[in-house]
C-alpha cells in the first residue's frame, strides 16, 4: 500500500512516518521548507509547496497512492 503524507518534516509527520514505515508501508511523504530527517528505503521525500495546486494535482496523480495524509500545518501563529 503506498501512502502520501503531507507535512512529513514537521513533528506529527515524522512520527506517522516513522509508524508507517515500520509497518511496511511505501510512504511518499513532501516538505516545503524544512527536511525530512528520516533515511529509509521505501520512503521517497519530495519538496512541494501544498499552495501550488497543479503541482499538487500532478504529484497525486502521477504516485496514485491508496492513502492521502494531510499532516501540514501554517505554524506562524502571528501570520
């Protein structure tokens, strides 16, 4: 089963990350600004600005995952 995760450098994403990758999952999992710090073969990391709906749209139906996460998040509260 392939799964997408959005957000997948932030806190939340990691540690699906971390969950779905020790369960045997593929995961495909994008950031924007920030690395994903995780090293694993059959984790592909992708950069992808979510606000870029082409981009988003192109991406999803060229990895047809079985499972979308949406785990980013806007972390600037005063923004």
């Amino acid at each position: 089963m392939k799964v997408f995760v959005t957000g997948a450098s932030g806190l939340l994403g990691q540690k699906l990350l971390l969950e779905l990758l020790n369960s045997g999952y593929e995961v495909i999992g994008t950031y924007n600004r920030h690395l994903i710090p995780i090293e694993h073969d059959k984790l592909v990391k992708m950069k992808l600005d979510l606000t870029d709906r082409i981009k988003l749209e192109d991406l999803i139906l060229k990895i047809q995952p079985n499972v979308i996460v949406h785990a980013a998040a806007y972390t600037n509260v005063d923004g």
